[in-house]
C-alpha cells in the first residue's frame, strides 16, 4: 500500500503555475533529508480566473480570482500549503491562512514581445497591443495615446500563438514567468522599470498556510527569502493603503541596497490620462511603513474617481 504524501502543495494548472510549484517541490526536497519525491504531492484546482476567459478580469471583480479555490482547500485540509503568483494575491487574507514563505524574487520587469519592432516607442502609429492587465494597458496608453488595446487572456502558450497569428502587433508579459518556462528567448525586449513599473509582487512567488499548522511553517522556514519578503512587504502595503485590485492600474517596486529599501510606485487613471508618482527610501526594517505612507500620499493626490472609467 501507497504512503499517503507528507505534503500537499496546492496550486492552479497553468504551465507556469505547474513550473512554479515544482520549482516549491524542488526547494522542499533539498532543504529537507528526510523528504522523498513521493512525500511531496502537487493537487491542481481551478479558479475562477481560469474557468472564465470570456471576460475581462475587471469584470469579474479583481480580488482573489485565482487564489479562492486553492484557499477553500486549504482551510477544509485538502492541501497543506498553496502556492501562488503574489501578485494574483489579495491584500487581506481569509482568516485562519498566512503567507508563510516567499521564495527568491525573479526578474519583475515587463517583457515587450513583438514581431515588428523592438520597443513600445518603435510600435507603428496606431499599432494593436494586446494584453489582459488593466496596468500594462494604462500604462501602454499613457506614453502612447495612438495605441489600440485589445484583450489578451489565456496562458503563456496562448497570448504568444496570439501575438503569431496577427491578432495583435505587440503583447506584454512578466519577465519572471518567461524566465521559468524557459521562454526567455521569446523575449524581444525587456521593459526598464524607469519606462513602465511592474505590478506589485511581480516575480515572487508566495507559500501560503494554515496560521496554526506549525509543522507547515517549520517545513517552510528554510524556503523564505528575507530580502523578497521586506520588498513585498512594502509594496503590498502600498496596495493595501489604495485599496488595489485587478481592476486599479497600480505599479510599485521596491529593491534593497543593504539595509536601505527604495520603493518606486505609480498609479494611472484606467485610459491611461493621467499618472501619479512617488517613492520612498527608508530602513528596510519599516518597509510596511514606507508602503503605506506612499499609498496613503497617492491617494490624497489621485482623489475620489480616479480610478474610475472615463
């Protein structure tokens, strides 16, 4: 008879959700001597993100779209340990749950993919840019009025066959989620942050677990990488203060010089109008603060309706 697995990582069934939770796997094996392949089991669920593709994820509400069922299985005991995109992630977490480990941050910049020019100043005048991120868009649509967005949903595999078929001339997508797919070579260009700011917790992945299963967070422990962790901390705090969502054109990153944390954080009306700035640098030890206090300031600035359509 089979031995029942000692750890149950829940994830979404995407290829890079899948990359993502091996690569958790993998980690957990070689922290762990007393871990076999086969004390480690990864169950796929199917979130609301994944099963409606008919609609903007504006529509659909924003908030823990692709977290919800893999959370519901936790708190029920189904899974020991969810893995997620943190930017997918909402800033208040169900009772009873924690983020307990967040593994080393990849790459956070946009990636320009397109097969007629290497850059988003280059696109042809009133070129269609193709993506589903309501921040890629308002960004595309403040530095370049003329540009026709479309709606790009689906996995990686997808929005690329997209982009090959004509469907759009450009298209957006994390550097990170390239990177683990081993699709780096797709890349036309990386984005520099100082031209488009990546969404919050872009490129870090997140574990998160039961609040009282200590067994979970000691199994975990090894994996938290402190320098990632301060850098979302800061930047989610950021969201929380704004309040953000799917459906809030918010960028925000945070990077570490020693113990000095610079974050760097804009937010833009939807059509892409107007956009707001600022940044904080400050001990990593108050990256919660820095965060907030930002978010606190871009929201005095932005006023109520910012983030409204039209």
């Amino acid at each position: 008879m089979a031995s029942q697995p000692r750890i149950r990582l829940g994830t979404r069934g995407s290829p890079l959700a899948l990359a993502q939770a091996n690569e958790v796997k993998a980690r957990l094996l070689a922290a762990h001597d007393d871990l076999g392949a086969d004390d480690v089991e990864i169950r796929i669920f199917r979130t609301t993100g994944d099963r409606i593709r008919d609609r903007s994820l504006k529509e659909l509400g924003g908030k823990g779209l692709f977290t919800k069922e893999i959370e519901d299985a936790l708190l029920a005991g189904e899974v020991d340990l969810a893995v997620h995109s943190m930017k997918d992630v909402p800033t208040v977490l169900p009772d009873g749950l924690a983020m307990t480990a967040l593994l080393p941050r990849e790459d956070p910049r946009d990636a320009f993919l397109s097969p007629v020019c290497d850059g988003l100043t280059a696109l042809p005048e009133g070129a269609v840019v193709g993506t589903s991120s309501l921040r890629r868009a308002a960004q595309v649509r403040h530095r370049r009025p003329d540009v026709q967005i479309v709606e790009f949903r689906g996995n990686v595999d997808t929005r690329l066959r997209k982009l090959s078929e004509g469907v759009a001339q450009a298209t957006l997508l994390a550097c990170a989620g390239l990177n683990r797919l081993d699709l780096a070579g797709e890349v036309t260009a990386p984005v520099p942050v100082e031209v488009m700011l990546p969404a919050v917790a872009q490129g870090a992945i997140g574990l998160e677990s039961r609040a009282d299963d200590a067994a979970t967070f000691e199994r975990l422990r090894p994996l938290n990488h402190i320098d990632t962790a301060d850098c979302i901390a800061a930047e989610r705090a950021l969201l929380a203060a704004l309040d953000g969502s799917c459906r809030t054109p918010i960028a925000a990153l945070a990077t570490l010089d020693g113990d000095a944390l610079w974050l760097r954080a804009e937010i833009l009306r939807p059509d892409g109008s107007e956009a707001l700035a600022t940044e904080r640098r400050g001990a990593r030890a108050d990256a919660a603060v820095l965060g907030d206090d930002a978010g606190d300031e871009l929201r005095r600035r932005a006023g109520p309706g910012f983030f409204d359509d039209g």
